[in-house]
C-alpha cells in the first residue's frame, strides 16, 4: 500500500512537471493546465509594430540604415510582470518545452490580429547562443521559439546562420548603460550557409527587445547579405527605464 502511495505520489509529482496546473504568474489553480490563469493573461498588453528610435539604429548599425520599409519592429506584448515570469520559467525551469510551444501560441495570435504573415519570409533566424552558455543551459530559448513558430507557420527556421563569436555577461546582470554596448560584434554570420541567403528576407527571433543592442548587432551581420527586408520580432518589448 505504501509502495503504490509513492508510485501514485512519483507520479503526480512528474504530471505536474510535464502538466503544471498552478499559474506560473500568480499561483492560482487553472483547471485548463495552461501557465498562466485567465486573469493573468487577461493582464498581458499586445504591442505590435513599433519604431525602432533612430538613435538606436545610429548607435548599432555600421553596415548602413536600411529605410522604415526595410527594416520592422514587432513584438507581441508589453514586458509586464506576467510576461517576466513567464520568461523566467521558460529559461530556468524544466518547463522550457511546454512553454516554447505556448508562447509560440501567444505570438501566433498577435501575428494573426495584426495580418502578419510571418511566411512571406524566407528565413527566421533566432538570435544564436554561444556554445559555452548552450552547454550550461542544454538549449537556446529563442531557437525553441522559432523552431515552433517555424512548423505553425511554414517559414524556415535557420539557427545555423548566425553563431556568436565570443560569450557575453547575461542581460539581466548589466546596467541598461552596459547593456547598450554588450553585444557588439560579437556575432558572425556562418560562412558555410551564408551565400544561399544573399538577398532574402529575414525575420529575426529574440525573446525580449530593451535597448536593441544584441538584435541590431545581429542585423549588422545579416546586412552583408544585403537582404530584401528584416522584421525583427520579441515575444516582449520591454522599456529602457522600466
Ligand atoms: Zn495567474
């Protein structure tokens, strides 16, 4: 009897890992086993397009300003405290799997709100890791993200084409003044699977966009490529001074 109150115990314990039924947010029960409860979600504001400051493009961009046309902010929710605990648990829980599909699901509705069609590019790029925090982490959250979005949507997902050259301190450990000069240069486009990309148009994934430094760092790379457009897309748009 003890031996199956355990088993039955082991085994509620690994369903709430795969199936967590608790808000990740506020902890309330939610019958639908979805991470967040509908109050919470209720609470998460859509963004949508928006400008990338012309400062930030000066500061960033060394290969030359692609216009407005060109070159597009779309980020599906504000950084809100619900959206900052989903994306903790996505990147240092056991959840990372059931959440990659569910925020895909999120971005999916905003894209499709906003007539987004996410297939008229040619390639969705996630903003690559490097090797020593992948090994430390066992996966790239951003890849996860457009790895499913990729499969909904029909678009190519290429993680292959960026890599970064050399590790860089985590975001969320810098001052916003450090974090405007983080990331630059240190990424590389992958000279195996580069030229097949010349001319195409990108859509390049990261989870949140604050001061704009590691997705333009990316675009100063896929800008070699000299491609038809770049959409840069966030599942969260978080302010400088929030
Ligand atoms: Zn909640």
């Amino acid at each position: 009897m003890l031996k199956f109150y355990r088993m039955e115990t082991l085994l509620g314990g690994m369903k709430n890992i795969l199936f967590p039924s608790l808000c990740f947010c506020c902890n309330e029960y939610v019958p639908q086993q979805l991470p967040l409860c509908s109050r919470c979600r209720d609470r998460l504001r859509p963004v949508g397009f928006s400008k990338i400051p012309s400062r930030t493009i000066r500061r960033h961009l060394s290969a030359g300003s692609p216009s407005p046309d060109n070159l597009s902010l779309f980020s599906a929710f504000e950084y809100t405290p619900q959206i900052k605990e989903l994306i903790h648990h996505f990147k240092y829980t056991a959840h990372h799997r059931y959440l990659s599909t569910y925020i895909s699901r999120l971005l999916e509705e905003t894209l499709i709100t906003h007539a987004l069609d996410v297939s008229r590019y040619d390639a969705l790029i996630p903003v690559p890791m490097h090797a020593s925090k992948l090994r430390e982490r066992e996966f790239n959250h951003a890849a996860l993200v457009a790895e499913a979005l990729a499969n909904d949507r029909r678009v190519l997902c290429v993680p292959e084409l960026l890599s970064v050259k050399r590790p860089y301190p985590l975001q969320a450990h810098l001052s916003a003044q450090e974090r405007l000069h983080n990331p630059l240069n240190r990424f590389a486009l992958n000279p195996a699977c580069a030229s097949a990309y010349s001319g195409k148009a990108f859509i390049l994934y990261d989870d949140v966009f604050t001061t704009g430094s590691t997705a333009l760092s990316c675009i100063n790379e896929l800008l070699k490529l000299q491609p038809a457009k770049i959409l840069i897309l966030t599942f969260a748009k978080a302010s400088l001074h929030g």
